[in-house]
C-alpha cells in the first residue's frame, strides 16, 4: 500500500468509550472503488466491539493505509479518497504515514503531540457538517478535517513501504531507556514478550517504532528453541474484545470482595412449565435461562440490595431502580455480557426473545458498545457447556451473578421416596460489601423456590 498517493485522507475516527485504536478486520472498499457518502469502507474491531467504519466523503479509493489485522491508532490515516470534482487542481496532501510511521515521541519530559480538537457539528462530535456532502453517520470524531497541528519529531526519508526492513543501528546497550514512540508500541511490546531495550530503532535518534517491535517479535520467535522443557510455544496477541474482558475479569478479582453460594434444585416444575408455556405459543418460545432471569427478576424486587454497585470514590451503595440484565454469552470473539435493559416489568416470553435477540447480535459480532454498558445484574447458563457448577467472577461493577448448571437425572428425596428427577445448580456469587450472607442466601432460596415450583408465580410471568 503505497503512502504516497492524491486525494483526501480519512482518519480512523474516535470510536468512543475513551479507546484508544481499532483491529482491521475486513476492507469492505478495494483501490479504485468509488464510495458514496457514509458507505461503510471497513470492519474494525475495538476493545468493545466490531463496528462498520463510515466514509464521509464521496469519491474513488486511491490508498487503503493498513492491513487486516493490523491495530490502527485512533487518528491514524484508514483510507485515501479522491473526492468527485476534485481535479487535479485539488492540493494533494503529503505522504501519509504508514503502519510503524507514527509521529515518534519519546519518555516524559519530552515534547508530546498537542490535543485535537473536536468537532462541533453534533453532540457525539460527528464532524460530517464539515464535509459539505451532508453525512449522517454518528461515529466520534470524524478524523477528516484540517489537519490539526503536531509537534514532536517525525521519521525522516520513510517514503517506502511499511513493510520495509528497519535500518541498521547501534547494537543497543542492556539496562539502556529505550525511546518509545507511543503507549501504543509499548503495549505491543509487551503483548509480544519484546524487550524494547534490546531492540536498535530505525527512527531518528533511535527512536523505536511500531514495525521495529514486530520484527524483534518475529525474530524472537524464529529464534527460540524447537523444544523446551514445555515444548513448542506459540504466543498470541490478546486484542479487542478478548483482551477487555480480560482487563474487565481481572478489575473485579482486584477491586470485589466476592462470596459465592450454592443450593442444588428440583428443576422438573421448570423443566414442564416451559414445555407447556411452548406448547401454547410455540411462535413465541420460552428458554430456560428467560426463565430463570424472570425469577431473578422478581427476587431483585424483594433483595434490591443486589440490584446495585458500590461507588468507592463516594463510600455509598447505590441502588438501581430500573433491572438491566447481563447476559453471559460466548462468541467466537470471546466471552461477552450484552445487556436487556429495563427487564424487571418483562414477561417470561418478553424476557426470552430479548435474551435470543442479544445473543444471536453477539454471536454476529453486531454489538455496539452501549450495548455491553449499564448492567446491574448477570445471569448466565453454565450448563449449555455440560458442567454442573462454577465459580463465576462478577460482572464489574456489578454486586451479582446467578449461574445455572446442566439439568440432570440424579436421585431425589420427595416425600420420603427415593426417586429420579432433573435436578441442576444454582451458584451466586455476590459482592460482600453489599450485603451479608442472609441476603445472599435469601435471594438464591427464592430463585430456587421458583425454579422448583413456578406455578406459585404463574401471575408474575
């Protein structure tokens, strides 16, 4: 992909929820295209979700500035248009920076890049209005207007391809403070096991840039040995969605102080009051787990106290008066908490195709962030993965999560006989600063009641 071209460049635009770059996942444009405004030139994959990335200008495609793949920072150029009616007349802007060809800056006490300033054609920043072609699109921070002013130092003579070898230079000395181009390098670096004080830069004074760091990745694996004491080792970047959620599991072990309890259930009042609920609106099904987050939904009403999160910079519990379900839901992109907002005046059937219509958008990668934000509660079915139990960590910054577990034939004791019923399990893990364990315990005993007979709240479904 050449970086010198005509035309009129486009910046990967703020995408919002304060981040920071996008994954390349799919051109949906190819060079010589003509695009329309507001058409959708790309697939990006962001920390929280996959998102179409809108042009908002018309004209023909003269250079796509990145690789599938490829993590594009937010501000960088995404792709080249020559707009309709331009000419040859229109300037052509200079060479656009490639992948690994960012503005170079180094430790602080250095200069540093000044802030953009956002448009002001809209309340999310959408700087379409400044386009003259009347795009629609809402994306954050339209990165196609006058280029704003930079200080820092930029890589001389790098007119080549990205993909060009660094040039040679000094074998740099261990223990050194390695110039480091952006936090974005850094973290590729570290993702990638690379010691970027061993790494010699190719940019100016040594600075060490993005493509310097996937070499030294590449090296390091090439180099290592065929077998070790663990055998073969292959590493793999943790990015987008996968690498949030591992952020966002890792902040609720550091910051919760989590108790988790128990109870085993006779599931065969749920199991038939679902087959006859189907039976009646086979149109309009029931799942099990819309089931179960009716019931929670109703104990949330009788244990608010569940229904909350603690703010830890005030000291206060705040108690949520609306019930937005989270939906534990596995993706090929990883585990994934849609929201069903408002589900506490939800029916049993109204909760369940809620809960589809969100798993099915996850599984499709068409979540958009406000769609994963706001939850107060998690509900998650465990069992679908053949497992009885588990220890869940809680959704931050929630106080909860109810799981429930495979339903199975096991012996039961009913009315002093020994018999075989579906029996599953119930797990709730709660925060211990919102309440104590009769709460915990309390709700978790009236979800089981519902679960073992249901017909005592059919006025409720």
């Amino acid at each position: 992909m050449s970086a010198q071209v005509s035309g009129r460049a486009f910046a990967l635009p703020d995408l919002g929820e304060g981040l920071t770059e996008a994954e390349l996942v799919e051109w949906r444009v190819a060079v010589g295209d003509t695009v329309a405004v507001d058409q959708p030139v790309a697939e990006v994959e962001t920390a929280k979700a996959a998102v179409e990335v809108p042009c908002p200008f018309a004209g023909t495609v003269t250079a796509l500035h990145a690789e599938p793949g490829q993590a594009v920072p937010v501000g960088a150029p995404l792709v080249t248009v020559a707009e309709e009616g331009a000419g040859d007349s229109a300037p052509a802007p200079g060479p656009a920076p490639g992948p690994g060809d960012e503005e170079a800056f180094t430790e602080p006490g250095t200069v540093v890049p000044e802030a953009r300033t956002p448009p002001e054609s809209g309340p999310r920043g959408n700087g379409a209005a400044q386009h003259g072609q009347g795009s629609g699109a809402v994306l954050v921070g339209y990165g196609t207007g006058a280029a704003p002013s930079r200080r820092g130092r930029r890589r001389r003579g790098t007119t080549g391809s990205p993909s060009a070898a660094p040039s040679p230079g000094p074998e740099p000395r261990a223990g050194r403070v390695p110039p480091v181009v952006s936090p974005l390098v850094r973290r590729l670096a570290r993702e990638s096991g690379v010691d970027v004080a061993r790494i010699a830069g190719s940019g100016e004074g040594g600075l060490v840039l993005r493509r310097d760091v996937e070499a030294a990745a590449r090296a390091l694996r090439g180099a290592g040995p065929a077998e070790g004491p663990r055998g073969p080792e292959e590493r793999i970047a943790m990015r987008g969605t996968r690498a949030a959620m591992a952020e966002h599991l890792s902040r609720s072990r550091r910051e919760i102080p989590e108790a988790t309890v128990w109870v085993d259930v006779d599931a065969t009042g749920l199991v038939e009051l679902r087959r006859r609920l189907n039976a009646a609106a086979p149109e309009r099904p029931v799942s099990l787990l819309g089931l179960l987050a009716r019931f929670c939904a109703l104990g949330l009403r009788r244990f608010p106290d569940l229904n909350s999160q603690v703010d830890t910079g005030r000291g206060e519990l705040v108690r949520f008066s609306r019930i937005n379900l989270g939906v534990a839901a596995q993706t090929p992109r990883g585990l994934v908490v849609p929201v069903v907002r408002d589900a506490g005046p939800m029916s049993a059937r109204e909760v369940s195709a809620a809960i589809t219509e969100a798993s099915d958008r996850a599984r499709d990668g068409a979540l958009s962030p406000e769609d994963m934000s706001g939850g107060t509660f998690t509900v998650n079915n465990y069992g679908v993965f053949g497992v009885d139990g588990s220890a869940a960590i809680i959704n931050h910054p929630e106080a909860a999560i109810l799981g429930m577990g495979r339903i199975i034939e096991r012996p039961w004791v009913v009315d002093g006989a020994l018999a075989v019923r579906p029996v599953t399990e119930l797990t709730l893990a709660f925060d211990h600063r919102v309440c104590d364990g009769g709460t915990a315990g309390g709700f978790l005993r009236f979800v089981a009641d519902c679960v073992e007979d249901p017909e005592l709240l059919l006025g409720d479904l």
